[in-house]
C-alpha cells in the first residue's frame, strides 16, 4: 500500500514538474540573493514611507545570524522549511541628503528599524545617478565652450563619472564626483583610450547640479586609428589563426544547481550575489570519504575591496584612486557572461538581480557561469621503475568546478574565478583585462619627453598611467567547525653547533600561534612563513592539528606614503594578511560609506582593537594583486594578466584525498554531429 | 610549361610520400637530438679505442656555433641541407677512474677531441652502475646480518643509491654512492614509505665495491596499510567522483610537428631533448602580424639544475642534498606518458633516447606530448555600456600549446610544462607529485614527540622529512636579435613637495641597466622592479625598448647558511636572477660534474667576473621553487603542487598581439560517437 502511494506521488510529480520548474521549486536557501519579487516589496514598502524622492543606493540580503544558518543546515529536509531564519533585507538609501539605513522584514511586510547615518562618506554611487549626471553636463554653457574652443561636435562626446576621494579637507565633504569625457564616433567604440583631457566638471550628487568647473588647457585627443576592438570593425588580416577546439562530457555535468546550492565531486557550496562584492561563495565543504561526512571550510568568502590608485599626482589624475567594490559596486558592474567565448559550451548559467536607484530589480542575465575545468593537468602521478620486471605508472587526470563572474568597472574587466578541486584546494583567481586608463598627451614619441609622464606612451598622444590593483578578499574559513586559530608556521636557520654533524645548517619550523590581531598582521615576502588556518580542537589520528593554508597571491606592498590621504583610506592594504575575530558588521575592508571616506571605517582600525583572535571563530583577510605599468601590448584592449592564491588542506585530511579517486573517462570524439 | 613541370613534381610527391613519412623525412635540424643510429655509431666509434671497460655517462649533442645554426635557419630550402653545421655528440665516459670529454663527429666518423678531466666531481650516475650497486649489497654478508637482526626476509628488499655530497675533505672525494633499502612485498607498491632505516652501505663506483658500512639502529619499518595508490589493488569505496569529460577538435589539430620542429597559431619552435636537462625548447619565434615576419624571443630555455636539499642534519640523512640534473639526470629520468591521463586525448606523443651506459640507445616512449590547452580561460575581452542604445561585448577564448614531460627522479615526479599563447607569453611551469621522501621514526602520535624530528609525521612511524625544491631555468633569451641587455624597472615612491598637490605621494618606475654580471643578481620580493630583458637597438614606433619580462614563479630563498657545504655546491640558488653573457660552455648552473662538487664550477663562481652584459647576447638564469613542510595530504601520494613563471612581451609587440584574432570556434558535440 505505502509503495502504491509513493507510485502514486512519484507519478504526480513527474506529471507536474519538469526538471528546471522543479528546481526552482526547491526550498529556498537562507542566503539566497534577493529576488525580484522581493526587491518589489522592498520598494513598495520603502516607498509607503519616503514616497519617491528617496534613492536606494545598496539593496542586500541582511543575513541571518550565522547559528541560524548553520542550525537551518543541519535540520533534516522535512524540517527544513520551518526553520527558515526570517528573510529581512538591508537597505542604505539617500533621503533629504541624508544616508539612511533601513531594514525590512519580508513576513511581516515592515520597515523593523531605520537609522540615520551620520559619520563621513557616501554609499555606492548608483547607475541611475551617475547617468543623470553625466548628463547634465551637456546643457552646462561653460563645457559648450569648451568642445566650440576644441572644435568638438557635441554628438561625439560620451560623458563619465568619477569618484575623488579625500585629501585632508576637515569640513565635511559633499558628495560630489568628477564628470570627464570621451571622444566617441564611429571609427572606434573604445571611448576610454580617447579622453577629452583639460576640462572636468563637479558634479553634486545630492543637489544633482554642477557646483564646479574648469578648462585648464586644450590638448590633443588621440586618433582613432588602431584603437578599435570590435572583429566586425576590422579589416583582415586576421590572426593568429586558432583552430577550433571544445569541451566534451558525454554523461552530461557532473554537478548539480538547485537554486544557488551547487553540488560537484566531493564539494557542496553555495554561490550568493551582492551588488557591492559580486560573488559569494558560502558554505563550502567537502566530502571526507574516510569519515563519511561533510567537513567545513569556508564560510563565507568574497571580494570585499578592490583599491586602484594612480600615480599621476598632477590636477586632472591625482583623485583617480578608486575603491571598485565601494565606490562603484563590483556586483552591479557584472558583465551578462557569453558562452563559447567568456565560459566553455560546457557551462551553465545562473542570472543575478540588483536594484537600480529607483528600487525597480535589474537582471543580470547570466550573470554567473558554472562549468567543469579540463586543462589537461594532472592530479597525482608516480612512475615506479625499481620493483624487478614491472612498470608502475599511476595517474590521475585532474578536473576543477569553476564559479566565474566579470566585473567590468568602466574601462577595466575583471574576471573573477573561484576554482574548486578534488583535493580539497579551493583557487581563487583574478583576471585583468579590458582597458586601460588612459591620459591624453602631446607626445607621439618618447624621444620627446623630458619630464615624469606618470605612465607609458602607447600610441600617438596616449599615455597608460601608472596604478596598481588591490584586491582584498573576506575569507570566514570555519575549517572543520567555527573555533579557529591562525598559525604562522615560521620556516627558520638552525645553525649546527655538534662537531659529529657534518652539516653546518637546516631549517626547521617554528609555530606561531596569533593571539591577537596584532599578531596576525603578515606583510608576505620577506620571511619564509606557511600562513595557517587551523581547527585548534581537532586533530588528525596522528596528532597534527587540522588546517587549511593560504598560498599567497601575486604579492604587493602599497607604495604610497602611509599618511597619504588615498592609503589612509586604502590602509586595508598595509599587510597581506590580517585575521580578525568574526564580526557580523565587519564585512567591507574599505568601510559600509567609501565614496569620500576617511579611512575611519576600515579593516586597518578594526584591527587596531587588538582583539583576541585564537580559538575563536575568525576571518582571514587576504589582499593580492598588481602594480602595473603598462606596456603597448596592453593596448587598445588588454590581454588577461591573472594571479590568484590557494586555500590547501594541511593535515585537514588522515591522507590524500584523492588517493581513491579515479580519471574522469577521457574519450576522443572524432565522429561528432555539432549543435551550435 | 613550368606548370606542367610543377604537377609532375607534385604527383610524384603525392605518390611517393604518405604525409607521416614525408614528415619523417624532414630536412633534419641541427638542434635535433642524436638519434639511435648515431648513439651506435658513437659507441662503435668509441669501443674502437677504449674497448668495453669504458661506461657512458653522458652523451648529448655537442652544439653547433649559435652563429651557424642561426645561418642554417635563415637560409633557404633548397640550400638548407647544404648548409647545415657539421654534426657532432659531446660524449663524458669513465675510463680507468677518469673523466674523459670525448667529442665525436659524425660526418668524418671520428673521435676529433679527447680531453682528460682532472678536476672535482663526478659525472652524471648511470642507470646501469646504480643498478650493479644496489645489487652488490644482496651478497654481503653484514647486509644479510642487518636483515637476520630484523627479521627481514631479503626477497622482500629493494636498494637505491644515493649522491653523497662533499663536506669540506680536503683530500680527493673517491666516486661513491650509499645504499639504502626499503621493504618491498604485495601489500604495497609504495616502497619509498617503507625505509629501512638504520643501516646503510658506501660503494666506490671505480671500483664497484662495498668501502664501508653501518648499522646503527633498529627502528619499526612503516606498516603497508594505507601506502598503496595503484587502484587495482584498492579496495572500494572510490571517490571523488569524476564525470567523463573530454577536449574535441573537430578540425584536427592546430599544429604540426615536423621532426622536432613545431607550428601552432604564430609560434614556431623546437623540441630538444638532453639526458640531464630533459626537454630544451629552442629557437622559439613568433609571428608578428603587423611586422609580417617571424620575430625572435627564446634561444634556448631548459632546467639547468634542481636542487634538493633535505633538512635532517643526523647521520642517516645530513647528506641528503640531491642535484636532480647534475647526478642523477632530469632527462633520463623521464617517464613515459600515458595517453588520457598524463596528457589529454588530443595530445600528439614524441619518443626520446638516450646511451645507457654501455652506449647502447635507450627508447623512452613519449617522452613528451604536445597539446592544444583549452582551459575555458578568457584571452581578453571587454563589455561597453556607456555607448547609448547599444550594449558591445568582445571576448576571445584563449588556447595554448603545452609541451609536457615527467621527470621520475625515484620517488619523486615533476611535471614540467612549456606553454606558449597567442598573446606573446611563454609559461613556464612545475608540478610536484609522486612520493615524499620519508623517513622511518619510533613515533605514532604526535603527544610523542620531544625534539625536533626534521618532518612531519605522516603515519605511524613515518615521517615526512622537510626539504626545499630550488628550480634553476636556462633562458637565453634574444628578443628580437642577439644584443640584449638586462633592466630592473624599479618602482620607486616619490613625495610630493608641492604644497598645490594634494596627493603626498605616487610611485613612478627608474630604470636601471645592468653593466655587468653584478648589477644583475637579483633576490626577488624584497624591491618591487619588473624585470626585463630588452633589445637596447630596436624601439617601438613610439619610441620604448623593445622586451620581454619576467613575472617570478614561486620564489624561495635558501635557508642554510652560505658556508654550509651543499650551499656552496648550490650556489646558484643564492639569487633568484642572475644575467650572464653567452658561453656556450656555461650551461650547468651548478657544474658539468655535479656528483661530489666542491661549487667550484657553478652560475656562482662565473658570475664573479663580474663580465659585461650591457647590449650583449646574454642569458637570463631564474630560480624558483618550494620549501616543503610536508602533510598529511600529501601521503602516500601527492596532489600536484605546481608554481610557474612567466616570459611576457614588454613593448615588444607595437599593440596587442592578440587584438585581431578570433576565437576558436567552441563547439558543444552532444551527438558523437566514443572511440577509446
């Protein structure tokens, strides 16, 4: 009878659910990025309140507490949808030139708390204003003048906005941006490598008008020529020819996507939207298959910053220190992915929803790609040659699940990848590319030059300025439970004394346990030193304490003087590595309001506290990246430039985790029927 | 007329030639490496004079002069054969316990050099006299009383030979080696993680005799459980588990391989093959779009030297300190490999020999393979909103061509990849798998452990003994044409003194020429400089110096002391960059006769006088690697760990190489048909 039932359910399911409807139909995830319906809600009820002359600058998940989360996951399937933590989001909106922080619960349809910010600094900058502003230039008289004085068609110039920091001023700052422009016809789409250079309005955001401007001087606008990055605008020759070349997995993807819980190989994890950070990765853990269960390793990780300043400290450049995720927003500027091109034909994709100005959800279609890696690497080998009459080789080929989003700030993309592996090493990977920042000049040779230009003279007239690229990633490791402590494993000289030994020197490995913040602040490079997170409490059958480590990234140290106003605001930067405790409101390496900040609010003056960090539930700041001086090769569209670190299990796991692992079939397919 | 001449040629072609003999039949190159039939000629050659008591240890390629083999390539076809350099094998044998430098020339078949080595050190070990003397020992009867002790069968014994280093003996180090053992049976194939320690045997090559040897201690040897990695002998649960996924060409390959000579996309270059360096990539150009001409960039690049250095300093282990290239041969320890796992399916396979030490040649069966990377990685791209009313996005996939080979140096396997992309870059990568080098200990648990054990402790009584992994690379780099120079492109802080500024601070870059040898030995990490090997004679258009720069792999720093013995035979790690002018006879950054070196003939020592570099044909050295701390994961196999560098077009190139390529096209096959 029971198994009739069951029949019986099993039938009405697959009547009424097609796979994908039914996937959507699961249970939704507590750290689910906002819906559309939901930021619907968000506006109507905001709107109940504050009527329209109210813009919202940041809409996002307000997450639930992390015991509720981890409680909801561990709660069995049927319970599951009880035990849902209430659903609120979190809303920073401007109103009467005031920040607002407001939060909304979604059962029960309310505003639960509202606050007026009242410290130095703006939100994120939105795309609806920024348009707005840049516009408003076009009716300004004194920038007629300016393209009449150039002998500028109007209808060419693209305007932009760009955010200026501070620079010591002690009244409070408005909150202002630049407004600059670009030559923009049809002999080339790449406005960026083209700037109107010489004349720049100020823009006040709150007022929406221009409250300065200035024409400091006329100055070539690079040609066109050359500049172009469109294939359809190109003449031939075309080249290097690349044959073409795919990914086949004939059993289909090995992972699943329930909503945004993705499952693959040994991992489980969830991947979460925000339209400051962009990615999050959640809940990641990994499968042991001697313990037979789910072990934890991430938390919770993202981009929480990314710092660009440029080293060109004249009039026109010397505010262009930009903060990607504060300022401008690394989720809102995510790129809608293409497939074939941007993911292999072997990816799936996952759209994303941010709310514009007005609080009306914007799509992101395919926002996300999700794909299985196949670079031809290999996972482990061994060759034995020295048993009699026999040749051992063992191999096991490697595959990784990739999470890929790109952010593409303006002129600069970045392609941002967390890369998960069979053996438990999670890599985190940036991509650079896209377009430089680039100053106008009078120079078409460097023969010509007798001074600092502040960058490399790439074509005729255009300068690629110095900058660098700071990126600062949040990573709450919970490596096997939440209690963790952060070791330095110092690799140190033991000078031999015993005459009987032959060696004069070894090195060993001396440990150091941060017991405070203070103790945690690692600048990488100059001592030989595995930065650990470990599990204090649990320890392998051998006695090794359980932990996972970070080999570092593309390492840089900031070359700004630390009183200098970007740096103080960019202090995050200081150290490659800071660990702080767990601090729900500790989220933003660069401060909650960057636009404008002082530097108040950042990682550097948490860390200040000095709070005590070991064996307690804490969060690994990493920062990486590059100083770049441009070459022509970077021009007029960058090849990628990548560098990224790796979370390794280090006596996480009894032994290799993939010992038992065995090669994904690889086939050649040399009889195909292709569907494009 | 000259038409129907032509149609005949080419149909008596067609008739004549299959593709693959025609292939077969190239013109040969005078870079190729020797071939089977002329290691017999060699040895016939040879035996002539020194009859059979003479043993081979190195034979290679006795290189033309770079100016005839620079001619050879730029002559035409049809004269090509006429011009090639005469060839010859450079040929290190022992004859009555010396060294002889032998060089043979093929077209006279004649000895026309032979030189007597009267200095430090020992050549290359041979398989085969490694074989002879771990076998000794089975006839040696304190070696039966060290096993009757144990109560160890002998069949269940293996023996390896082990470089013994030079601690500061004033008086001539005679050639020996220590056996060691390890217990082998059925219940693992893992014999490295089964030492048996406390006992050790010296054998003097020469003499190929037992000179000393030592029982010290008894100590458990590590159990067999847990140790196997061959899956047939595993016992379920597998896992992680791995979908099938595969790399489709539709079109066929992207390259081809003539001989040794490779195309693909707008690189051209040559695959070499050494016994002790293994795989040389020479005279690697690339194809310049614009310019419409091939373009130089790498001469030659290959492993010069990698140096082990283990850091147990007690009596069993100070001497661990390996030179993989100098004693024991990164070439002829190269495995073959496996199609679909060590290499994809679209891999094209290529055979290398080498002499044993009889002379006679040994195949080793895919040696290297050759594929077309499609990793789903992005080569660059860009998505424009500001452009109103139309949204651009351009992305090219990227694909690379990988040479890859697998160094077995007994237990441990190094993966070591050349990759060259469309874009200019040469990669150049190391992956580190196989078996640690364990030694046996008293130990189970860690709660055990009261002084330091030079390790981890992996399983019971095994432990992982920490060790370093320096890489030194060969790169005569000749960016585009011989006369180069060396320049660190420093980036240097400047404070800001005009009180009108308001930034305090920018960094700007200072260039800065190396004159000579010293002005080029660089330790990475400390400075932020690019450095960069330019062509001071050519300029862009606009004016910079045509180069190509380093981005360091994984940097290290040695950590024994600079007096310490097997430092100053590894001298040459003590910077990661050192710049010397061209000498072909400068090609083994730690000596031509590395066993028992005293350092008197490393990258280090010729460095010291201090030569000029400036606008010369020179040779970038780079050292990078790993220091090992050893875990858990990583027994009784472990998942690769790899690290690279990167050779980068620095104003090379007039604009983006890459601009007008196209995407590969990326097909997605659901509809094929499997052929294993």
């Amino acid at each position: 009878m029971k198994t009739l039932i069951m029949f019986i359910l099993f039938f009405l399911y697959m009547l009424f659910c097609s796979s994908i409807e039914c996937n959507n139909n699961h249970i939704p995830h507590p750290l689910d990025p906002l819906t559309p319906s939901e930021f619907n809600l968000i506006r109507t009820i905001i709107l109940k309140s504050y009527k329209t002359n109210l813009t919202f600058h940041y809409i996002g998940l307000h997450e639930p507490d992390k015991h509720l989360i981890k409680s909801w996951l561990s709660s069995n399937s049927k319970t599951k949808s009880l035990q849902t933590p209430p659903r609120q989001a979190f809303i920073i909106a401007r109103f009467q030139k005031q920040s607002l922080e407001i939060i909304v619960d979604f059962s029960t349809h309310s505003i639960i708390s509202t606050k007026i910010y009242k410290g130095q600094g703006y939100p994120m900058l939105t795309f609806g204003e920024q348009t707005i502003a840049s516009e408003l230039i076009f009716s300004y008289k004194p920038f007629k003048d300016s393209l009449n004085k150039r002998e500028i068609n109007i209808s060419n110039v693209l305007c932009a906005t760009f955010t200026t920091g501070w620079f010591g001023t002690e009244e409070r700052t408005k909150g202002t941006v630049k407004v600059k422009c670009y030559y923009n016809n049809d002999d080339s789409a790449n406005l960026y490598v083209r700037p109107l250079e010489g004349f720049a309005a100020v823009v006040d955001l709150d007022e929406m008008k221009i409250v300065s401007y200035s024409d400091r001087y006329v100055i070539p606008v690079p040609k066109a020529e050359g500049t172009e990055y469109r294939a359809s605008k190109m003449k031939p020759p075309f080249g290097p020819k690349l044959k073409g070349i795919g990914v086949s997995q004939h059993d289909g993807p090995g992972f699943t996507i329930e909503g945004h819980s993705v499952s693959w190989a040994n991992w489980v994890f969830h991947v979460g939207f925000d339209i400051k950070a962009g990615p999050i990765i959640s809940l990641a853990s990994i499968y042991d298959l001697e313990k037979q269960k789910y072990r934890e390793v991430l938390y919770k990780g993202f981009i929480s910053e990314v710092f660009v300043p440029y080293q060109d400290p004249t009039e026109e450049w010397y505010y262009t220190t930009y903060f990607d995720c504060g300022e401008y927003g690394f989720g809102q500027s995510m790129s809608s992915l293409q497939r074939f091109t941007d993911c292999p034909a072997n990816a799936v994709f996952i759209d994303a929803y941010y709310s514009g100005s007005d609080g009306v959800p914007v799509k992101i279609p395919n926002a996300f790609c999700i794909f299985e890696k196949y670079a031809g690497d290999i996972m482990w080998r061994h060759t034995e040659i020295a048993i009699p009459n026999e040749v051992i080789t063992e191999v096991r080929s490697d595959v990784s699940l990739i999470v890929r989003a790109v952010s593409t700030v303006g002129n600069y993309d970045y392609v941002i990848d967390w890369e998960f592996k069979p053996s438990g090493s999670i890599k985190v990977e940036v991509g650079l590319t896209g377009i430089l920042g680039i100053k106008a000049g009078t120079y078409t040779n460097t023969d010509q030059i007798k001074e600092d230009i502040y960058g490399t003279l790439l074509a005729d007239n255009t300068i690629g300025v110095y900058h660098d690229h700071f990126f600062t990633y949040y990573l709450d490791l919970d490596i096997d439970g939440e209690a963790n402590s952060f070791v330095k494993t110092n690799l140190e000289t033991v000078k031999v004394k015993d005459h009987k030994i032959l060696r004069k020197s070894y090195w060993t490995i001396v440990k150091e346990t941060a017991k405070t913040e203070g103790d945690a602040r690692v600048n990488i490079g100059f001592k030989p030193s595995e930065l650990v997170v470990v599990n204090p409490n649990k320890k392998t059958k051998q006695g090794n304490t359980i932990g996972y480590r970070l080999l570092p990234g593309p390492i840089l140290h900031p070359l700004l003087v630390n009183d200098d106003y970007p740096q103080i605001r960019g202090a995050f930067t200081n150290y490659n590595v800071w660990v702080t405790p767990y601090n729900k409101s500790e989220k933003w390496a660069g401060g909650l309001y960057v636009d404008h900040s002082r530097g108040d609010d950042t990682l550097a003056v948490w860390s200040l506290r000095d709070r005590e960090i070991e064996n307690k539930d804490i969060v690994l700041w990493h920062t990486m990246g590059f100083h770049h001086v441009p070459s022509q090769e970077d021009f007029p569209v960058m090849p990628t430039l990548s560098g990224g670190f790796e979370l390794r299990p280090t006596n996480f796991f009894e032994r290799n985790p993939v010992l038992k692992t065995k090669s994904p079939k690889s086939i050649h397919w040399p009889n195909c029927t292709s569907q494009h």
